[in-house]
C-alpha cells in the first residue's frame, strides 16, 4: 500500500507499461517532432469541428499505448482521463466507444500528472491490474472556451501561451519495467492574484513551488537529487518566476529544470509566444520524449510538476483571478 507522507505519497508498485503521444502539425514542426507516435495532417484530423478533432486525439493516443502493450479494451481495468473542455468533452466522447470503467478528471494542464498520480495510486493498492492516464488538448477548441473564437482575431500579447494540439496516454500496470512511478505530491491550490487570461505562466508558478518545495521536503530530497525537474508548461514568464521565488531560498534549480512549454517548441521560428501550454504540451513531451529516456537508463531519476491555471471565463469576467495548482510524480529507471 501507498505510504502517506503529509501530502506525498510513496509507491511500491507502479510501473509505466507503455505510452503514446498523438500531435498535431506545429507541435510536430518543433524540436521533438521526430519522436511522437502519430501526426495528424491536418489540426480538424478529418472531423467537423475542433471538439471532435480533440476527442479523436485522445482516442488516437490510448489506441497506440495499448496496441503497443498488446493489449485489448477487454483486458484495460481503468481510464483516468481529462481536458481542458466544459465536461471534459474530449475525455467522454473520444474514449466512450472503448467501453473501458472511466474516471473524469480536471486539473487544467496539470491534468496528466494528476492521471498518472492516480492511476498509480489505484494499481499500486491493488484495486486494478491496469490504469490508463490519458489527456489531451487542442489549439482552436481552447481558443474558443477560454479566450476569444479565432475568427475574432485578438491580439495575443507577449505573455500569452500556445495551446497545444496533442494527447498522451500512458498504462500503469502493477511491476513490470522502468518507467517507474515512485513517489507523487498531491498539489495545493496557489492563487497569485492573476486576473489575466493571457498570463497564466505567472498564475502557475506559485503552486509549482509550492509543490516542488513540499516534495523536497518529504522526500528529503533537493534538486540535486534528480537528473531533471520537469515543470508542465510555464512557458518563460512562470518558469523565470519560478527561479525567483527559489533563488529567494537560496536555492537554484536553474542547472536541473526544463519546462514542457518551452521545449515543445522552436520559439525563434514559431510564433508561439511565451511558449506552449495545455494538457497535450506536458502530456505528449513525457510520452513522445521523456519516458523513453527513463526507460533506457539516460536518466535516472525524474521529478515531472505538471502545472495548471484552473480558469473560469466567467470568474474573470466577474474580475476573479486565476487559481493556480501543481502536482508532482517522481519517475526512475531503477
């Protein structure tokens, strides 16, 4: 069984079977794009509209984790899955056909650690043989939620991110092979006090260091502990935050962090901003980059801080700010 530590959770067994990133053609364009598992030709992927190209992302992804797992829908115990849309609507309707017991969840783009830390936590307690976690996001359907349509043709200022048009999927069986899902931190809503659609690096980088720092401390650990510190996606304003509120602690995890959100990609010919963001960005650079360095050996030991802005257009509107959450898994090769 799991050991609670305040808030981090210890794992005996949980091992990341197999993974897959679907992406779309910007993401597949940047630095990493060798490395995914699919590329759609096209962001729409031959749907009617943008939901429906998001749903098919997720659809994508699950089919190529498990067809590398050999494995059918029959023998999957469980879905853990979410997204950026009002009832995660590229969850519901991109997996609902696999007939697979599934668990909705929400945590922004911090989405995919949550999954993991779940679905581990589940086939580590012994209450499934299998879990996946899976996630997703899309360009144009996030446009169109939380900002403006994109025919309406807004400015986007220096601080705004890309949305990621990707999915990753990722099968957690009990004890199989490296990966290995050590250790995960359950986040704590962080409210900077950001009221900005467009600036949600700075909202999230709060409760990354939040998190980050609690996990140090339970674990004992600091970041010269891990071969890298992955953050999900706080493009360059939060992960420059980030820095600041460490080095203010003595602290530098300058040498040790990479953010998914600056390396999915090439920021000087991509007009992508202060980097990428949404569930897919953190999602498809584990499964389509990261884990398959874990799983060769390259490196050893991984601490993965996926973060998330837990918007709500009508709270800002109201003039709300932007809460912000971080959660936190530990991934090794041994």
């Amino acid at each position: 069984m799991p050991v609670c530590r305040g808030k981090t959770f210890k794992y005996e067994k949980a091992s990341i079977l197999s993974y897959a990133a679907v992406v779309g053609k910007a993401e597949s364009d940047g630095p990493y794009g060798g490395e995914f598992d699919e590329v759609l030709e096209d962001n729409k992927d031959s749907a009617e509209t943008w939901e429906q190209a998001e749903a098919l992302l997720q659809s994508k992804a699950l089919k190529h984790a498990m067809g590398k797992a050999e494995l059918k829908p029959e023998d999957m115990d469980l879905l853990v899955a979410g997204d950026l849309l009002n009832q995660c609507t590229g969850s519901s309707y991109g997996l609902k056909d696999y007939y697979i017991p599934f668990l909705g969840i929400y945590g922004a783009c911090s989405t995919f650690a949550e999954g993991l830390l779940l679905a581990g936590a589940m086939v580590n307690g012994g209450y499934v043989g299998n879990a996946a976690a899976v996630t997703s996001s899309h360009f144009s359907s996030a446009e169109r939620q939380f900002r403006f349509p994109l025919n309406y043709g807004g400015v986007r200022t220096p601080t705004a991110q890309w949305t990621a048009t990707a999915a990753g999927a990722a099968i957690v069986v009990p004890e199989s092979k490296p990966p290995y899902i050590r250790a995960a931190t359950v986040g704590k809503i962080q409210d900077m006090g950001i009221t900005d659609l467009n600036n949600m690096g700075a909202a999230m980088a709060g409760a990354a260091y939040d998190t980050i720092s609690r996990h140090f401390t339970h674990m004992g650990t600091h970041p010269e502990s891990y071969d890298l510190i992955i953050t999900g996606d706080l493009g360059q304003v939060g992960s420059d935050i980030l820095s600041d509120l460490f080095r203010r602690d003595g602290v530098s995890i300058d040498k040790y962090h990479k953010d998914c959100g600056l390396m999915l990609y090439d920021r000087e010919k991509q007009d992508v901003h202060a980097g990428g963001s949404g569930c897919g960005c953190s999602a498809s650079m584990m499964c389509g980059h990261f884990l398959k360095r874990i799983e060769c050996g390259d490196l050893k030991r991984v601490l993965f801080c996926a973060t998330g802005a837990l918007m709500s257009p009508t709270m800002v509107q109201q003039g709300g700010s932007i809460p912000g959450i971080c959660h936190a898994v530990e991934i090794t090769a041994k």
